[in-house]
C-alpha cells in the first residue's frame, strides 16, 4: 500500500494498544514503525529486476520483523525501564504497526514475501488497490481525534470502529474476489487459462480479469454482482519473440509475476512487462532485458519510463470498460 496508509495504519494499531499507558506520543512511534519496512527502496541492487522484485522481501518478511520487535522491545526495556510497567502494551505498540505493514501488503497485486528467506513465490491476495481512499481516510480521521482528544475516550472507542471497518473493508474485499473467481468456473476462456484478477484503481467495485495463455491474454471487467457472460479482449502475449532465450534476470521475472508478462521487442531491444500492475496502456513495470533480435543477448535490465497517461487514452480504456460491462 501507499506510504500514507502505512503511516496511519501502524498509529492507529499503536493508538488502540497504548494511548492509554503511554500517550499521544505512541501515535508518532506507531507512524514510525509502520512505514519503517518500506525503506528498503532505499537499498539500490546492481540491476532494474532486483530492484523491482527485492522490494518487499526481506524487510516484510514476518521472521525478520518478528525478531526486529523483540530486538527494539529489549532495546526499549534497556534504555528506560520505567516501561516495564506496561510490558504488554509496549510489545503490542512495536509489534503490531511493523507486522500489520507486510500483511496488508499481501493484500495487493505486488507481492509481498511474508515467509522470505524461504525461496516460494510472493504472497498476492489481490483484493485492494495499492491506493484506496475508502480503507485510508477513516483511519487517517482516527489518528487526528487520537491526537487532538488523546484522553477522550469516545476517540478512543472511534479508533477502535475504525480499525475494524478497515479489517472489514479487506474481508469484503477476499469475498469478491472469491465470488468473481468461483463464477469464472464456467467461463471457457477464464478456466483454460492462468486466471488473474484484480480490483481496478481506487475501488473494490469494479474488477479486472485477465487469462493468460502461451500465445494470447484476454483482458474484461466485471463487479462481484454481475451475473452476466464477460467480453473478453484478446492480446498477444509476445512470448514468440523469446525464442530460446534465458536469463537470470528473466527467470526472476518470471517467478515474481507468476509468469504474466508480455513481450515487445523495441528498438532492437526485448521489453518484459508485469501485466499484474495497471491497465491496460498504463502498465508502470517494463524492463529491456535483452538486445539483437536476431539473436537476444541478456544485457542489464533497465526500467523502461511509466506511461504518460493522456485523456484520449483515458477515453478510450473507459469505452472499453463499459463494453465489457454489457
């Protein structure tokens, strides 16, 4: 998720669990803590693949903040034993806004490695949108009662509503997906190919299907509620170009988006971009890869610039929703 939402995420945790022992102030700790497993962006690897696909490994993963809480709760502990009073509430204060950062990161398309160092694909539920105002704004109003009205106990008692309107808004958000998944059971095209879906910018109401098949990808939107057949739109997936080629960088590619990529070739370069993340003409997540296409030769994958979204593109993708909406 955004940074944003981490932020008012872990002080809303931290808020439920400590406003009472320890003050407002564990609302700037809980901001801290729940952003603080996104700073790996920070790390720069030798090429764009690594980058792109160790973001979200080893600082989300629940062994690694699982002992990082330990460590900070000893360190705290050490530092001012005056806390030990509240022994439970500091633990909780520091656990739950570095362990709530990876799982509600499991939640998105990216991918999120809960169990790194163990070598299995990124954990993907895909049931929210990596920004969403409806699970965002009632956690950031929370925060602002909490710390304006620190003592209040109705502010108190919203936070705690608002914490589970957000759990509830991810529920929700499993549940159409699970419905919109056991519905495409009967479609020819979703069942005969590698099923992905997704919900669609800034909502949970509307939904993107994607089937992928070695030649061809097809692409419709539906909601939860429609009971109608999809309108599929075919694409080819490029995977012709490859030939025979491989690569480290490649196979990376491959295990980090479950295999949905799509192949261009562009200035005698091969481009492999992530089809999970975006819509269609706005895929942010493109790498070259390769050069020569008579005889692809790896070279160091570089990120290619994000799409420049235009309104008549914009127009266009909205016909097409609509299309496949009837």
């Amino acid at each position: 998720m955004d940074s944003l939402t981490q932020i008012v995420l872990g002080a809303s945790v931290s808020g439920a669990v400590g406003i009472k022992p320890f003050g407002r102030k564990v609302l700037i700790t809980g901001a801290l803590l729940g952003t603080l497993p996104d700073l790996d962006v920070l790390l720069s690897y030798e090429t764009a693949i690594e980058d792109f696909t160790l973001h979200r490994g080893f600082s989300h993963s629940l062994f690694t903040l699982s002992a990082l809480s330990l460590f900070l709760y000893w360190l705290a502990l050490y530092f001012k034993p005056t806390l030990s009073a509240h022994k439970k509430s500091l633990f909780l204060v520091i656990f739950l806004p570095l362990i709530t950062h990876p799982l509600l990161d499991a939640f998105t398309t990216y991918g999120t490695q809960l169990l790194w160092p163990l070598d299995i694909q990124p954990t993907s539920w895909s049931s929210i949108f990596i920004i969403d105002p409806l699970y965002t704004l009632p956690l950031i109003l929370a925060v602002i009662g909490l710390w304006f009205r620190e003592k209040a106990v109705k502010w108190q008692k919203i936070n705690r509503i608002m914490l589970a309107f957000s759990c509830a808004y991810l529920v929700l958000g499993q549940v159409q997906f699970w419905n919109i998944q056991q519905r495409l059971t009967h479609d020819p095209i979703a069942k005969s190919g590698h099923l992905f879906i997704a919900p669609t910018p800034f909502n949970t109401l509307v939904w993107q299907v994607l089937s992928y098949h070695d030649d061809n990808y097809y692409v419709s939107f539906t909601t939860a509620f429609n009971n109608q057949p999809l309108s599929w739109q075919t694409y080819d997936t490029g995977r012709s170009l490859i030939n025979n080629f491989d690569s480290t960088g490649l196979q990376r590619l491959e295990w980090f988006s479950g295999g949905l990529l799509q192949f261009k070739e562009l200035d005698n370069q091969l481009i492999a971009t992530d089809l999970r993340i975006g819509l269609r003409e706005y895929y942010p997540f493109s790498f070259r890869i390769a050069e020569d296409k008579n005889n692809w030769q790896e070279i160091k994958s570089q990120k290619m610039p994000e799409p420049v979204i235009n309104l008549s593109k914009l127009t266009e993708l909205m016909h097409f929703l609509r299309n496949t909406q009837k």
